[in-house]
C-alpha cells in the first residue's frame, strides 16, 4: 500500500486534553502506570481512525485497478471490493 496519512489518528489520540495530562504527569513524575495508562487511553482513541484511513487507502486502490484487470481475475467489480473494503454493507 502507498502511504497512508494518519494525520486524524494522531490528533485523535493526542487531543488538547490528553496532551495536557501527559505533560501534568510527567511534569509530576507520576507513577509509570499512570502514564502509560494515558498512552492506552491514546492509543484506544487513535485505531478507530487508523482503521478507517487504512479501509479507505485499500478501497482507494481497489478502484484503481483497470476493470480489465478485475475481469481477468475472475472478480466482479472494484467498485464492491472498495465497498466491502471502507466496511460498507
């Protein structure tokens, strides 16, 4: 796969918020549990995001095969493999 920008994931996992708490807790040398408990609640909210733009590069690429292509693959058309792929029913 080409390059997929995961620009939304990371601000979804770094919000203002939780940057500020990360910074408070290591600014408290808190305890590493509480901070890598902030880097799971980082991560949780990131891979939604990265699901979705990792679903949409492939259908992106689906539907950028030649239809020939497909047809010779014995497939039926790219543009259900690129529905199916962005998880559309």
């Amino acid at each position: 796969m080409s390059g997929i920008d995961l620009t939304e994931a990371v601000e979804a996992a770094f919000d203002e918020t939780l940057t500020e708490r990360c910074l408070v807790a290591l600014d408290d040398r808190a305890d590493s549990s509480h901070i890598w408990t902030l880097l799971q609640e980082a991560l949780t909210a990131a891979l939604p995001h990265i699901a979705r733009q990792v679903r949409e590069q492939v259908a992106r690429e689906i539907e950028a095969v030649d239809p020939v292509e497909w047809a010779l693959a014995g497939q039926s058309a790219g543009a259900d493999a690129a529905r199916i792929a962005r998880g559309d029913s």
